[in-house]
C-alpha cells in the first residue's frame, strides 16, 4: 500500500502549521483548535522547517518550567526532518517512524508539503488492506 492511499482517505490533506517565531503557547493553542499531537513549521505554509508535537512540548516544561511556553517554537522544534513522498510504501513508512520513536511524517512533494500521516494512519490502512485479503482468500476457499 501506498502513502497517497493514506492520504485519499484521510478527505482533508490540508496541513497545519505555525510560523518559526511563534510562540509554545501560541503552537499549544493550534494543537488544541485542530485536536491533533503534531504541528508542522513553516514560514511559507508549504516549505517544512520543523516539527513540534506534544511531547516535545511537556519534555521542555518539565524541564524548564512554564517560561518554555514564552519561547519560539523554533527553539523547541524538531529540524531535521524525516519526510516520505505519496509514492512511498506504508510498511517502509511505519518501519522508520518505529525505528525513529516518533508518530507523524510530513508528505512531501517537490520540496513542499502535500499531507501528514500518523503512524496510526499507517496502522489502520495496514489492518484494512489485510482484512481484504482475508476476504479474498476466504471467498477463494469458499468457492465465492
């Protein structure tokens, strides 16, 4: 299966994201409007720069206290990248975001963004491509 499999199925492809300069607080504050754990970082809106998810965020406060929610996010934010295109195969994509520890990859196309997947959007798609197999092979057996 493919990642542009996942991303058909998600309906909306639109990413989220916040500017370099923003503030924890104000990335906190767009983590809880959308109800996702992931945000991308962005000048642009389309060239990804970063990332900073929840965790990031509680790691730092319990470090630094509540003064880190005053700081930019590209001062908490995740550079170096791990990114897949549409073309590139679900089981190499959950194998990397496994090995790496973490649970969302942007998708990008032409140097831009194009969508997020979750690893829980690889496992789903995994658990529906298997269950049609299993459909096909019992209606083999069965003669169907």
């Amino acid at each position: 299966m493919l990642v542009q499999q996942i991303l058909k199925s998600k309906g909306d492809q639109s990413v989220v994201t916040v500017l370099p300069e923003s503030t924890v607080a104000e990335a906190a504050a767009v983590l809880a409007k959308y109800g996702i754990g992931t945000v991308l970082v962005s000048s642009d809106g389309k060239k990804p720069e970063g990332i900073l998810s929840e965790r990031d965020i509680v790691r730092h406060l319990a470090r630094n206290g509540a003064s880190v929610l005053d700081a930019r996010v590209d001062s908490l934010m995740t550079k170096n990248l791990k990114t897949c295109g549409r073309d590139a195969r679900t089981h190499e994509v959950m194998r990397t975001m496994t090995d790496g520890r973490f649970r969302h990859m942007p998708v990008v196309e032409d140097g831009e963004l194009i969508g997020v997947i979750s690893l829980g959007d690889t496992v789903k798609a995994q658990l529906s491509h298997l269950e049609m197999e299993k459909e096909a092979l019992e209606g083999m057996i069965m003669g169907q």
